[in-house]
C-alpha cells in the first residue's frame, strides 16, 4: 500500500478518529488491510474514489465513535483536555519563571559585582544640608 491517495486518506481518518489508541490502532490496521485489497483491484485509484467506496473521514469516524460506548469516547476526550490543559499551564508557568528571572537581573545590575556604588554629585550635597557624608 504506497498509493499517495491511500496514505492520505489514512492520514485524515486518523485525525478524527478519538478514543482508546489500542482500539484506533485496531481500527486502522482493519482498514489499511481493506484499503490494500481494494487497492489490489483498483491500482489507480483516487482520493475521491475512497471517499466514495469507504465514506469521508467523518462519517468513517462516526462509525467509529459508534461501535464504543460513549462513556470511553467522552473519557478520552476528557482526559485529552487535562493532558492539553495541563502543558499550556507547566508552559505558563516556566515561561513566567524565565521572565522573573531575567526581569530580576536586569533590575539588579549594580550588584553584579558583589557591591554597590553610588555616585553623589556636589550639587545633590550642597542642597541637602543635613546630610552626612563621609570620604574615605
């Protein structure tokens, strides 16, 4: 099976198909198996032409869907939303670390050194009288 037709077809109908990755598994490898025997008698055959014979990618989906109880259907999904839910916020929150961090060092970068120096001018001195300064 080396058509590029057959190759895209699979490809779509993995996309939408949702639910336990053994019994998706399972599926494709039943349909690349009638894929190749339609393949076999139709050697020059076209994306449209499997659309026509197998049906679209969602109606081979739904298909799918209804051969397993919809509970393991919305659990997959379910958890699929965790999963996905559950990396954009540990991305989130390494991202803000960076930022932190960074924004921290920029901040902080008289101390680079291990000291701090502050420069007085003389005119800041003579307009403040009361304070002190001393030179060393």
């Amino acid at each position: 099976m080396e058509d590029v037709s057959v190759i895209e077809y699979l490809r779509l109908i993995k996309l939408n198909l949702i639910g336990d990755k053994h019994k998706k598994e399972e599926f494709t490898a039943s349909l690349k198996d009638n894929l190749s025997n339609y393949l076999a008698e139709h050697p020059q055959v076209t994306l449209d032409e499997l659309f026509t014979e197998f049906g679209t990618p969602e109606e081979v989906s739904e298909e799918f869907a209804a051969a397993f109880p919809s509970s393991s259907l919305a659990d997959a999904r379910t958890k699929s939303w965790a999963i996905k839910v559950f990396v954009a916020a540990g991305i989130f929150v390494a991202a803000v670390i960076v930022f932190c961090t960074i924004y921290n060092l920029c901040q902080h970068e008289d101390f680079r050194n291990g000291y701090y120096v502050e420069t007085v001018s003389e005119s800041e001195m003579a307009s403040s009288p009361e304070s002190s300064v001393e030179y060393y």
